[in-house]
C-alpha cells in the first residue's frame, strides 16, 4: 500500500506531512503551499475529535462529485499525529488508521 493508495480513498484530499522539526517529508503532487494560510486557522467546533482547524486559502480546482471540477477555497486543517518517521517515511498503516479516525470524527 502506498500513500497514494491510501489519498485516492478520500476525495478533495491534499496532503502534506512535515517531521517533528517542521521539514517536509511529502507533499502532494500539484497541491499549494498551504503553510502562509496556517496561522490564520481557527478550530473547528463542529469536528467531534482530533486537532481539526479551518482555514481559508489558496483556490484551486479540484474533482468534483460529478463531472468536471469545483472551485476550492476554504479548507479544513487536520493535525495528525501518525507516529515516528522511518527513514524519512510515516507507517502507511498508521496514516490510514488515522485518516479513519479523522472521518469518522466530521459530522456529516
């Protein structure tokens, strides 16, 4: 299982993991630099658990639904905490656990 693997289960996902001293170990593909948009992040009340913000961004397009795209702007932040990095690389299992727990934490 890769991590593209684990991104292509969730829709309107972007990806950016950074070890404990803030450099970047991934980032996905064609995703904005969110980082200039973090310390405007406010957190999210109706998120049940986990370290959930809401922030507004860049705007960029993204699948939609449907067909064709949509037009994204305001985001939700989530603050994950997937364990140790391994030679540069998160525990795939854990990360996938942990995107569990994240969506099963949103209302719907």
């Amino acid at each position: 299982m890769t991590l593209e693997d684990i991104v292509s289960g969730y829709s309107n996902v972007l990806i950016s993991l950074a070890d404990s001293h803030g450099k970047t170990v991934y980032h996905s593909p064609g995703a904005p630099d969110i980082r200039e948009f973090t310390r405007d992040a406010i957190p999210d009340k109706d998120a049940r658990g986990g370290e959930v913000y809401l922030l507004s961004g860049p705007t960029i397009m993204m699948p939609g639904h449907g067909h064709g795209h949509m037009e994204h702007s305001n985001w939700r932040m989530i603050n994950l905490s997937v364990g140790p990095l391994v030679d540069g690389k998160t525990d795939l299992y854990a990360l996938h656990r942990a995107f569990d727990r994240f969506s099963s934490s949103l209302h719907k």
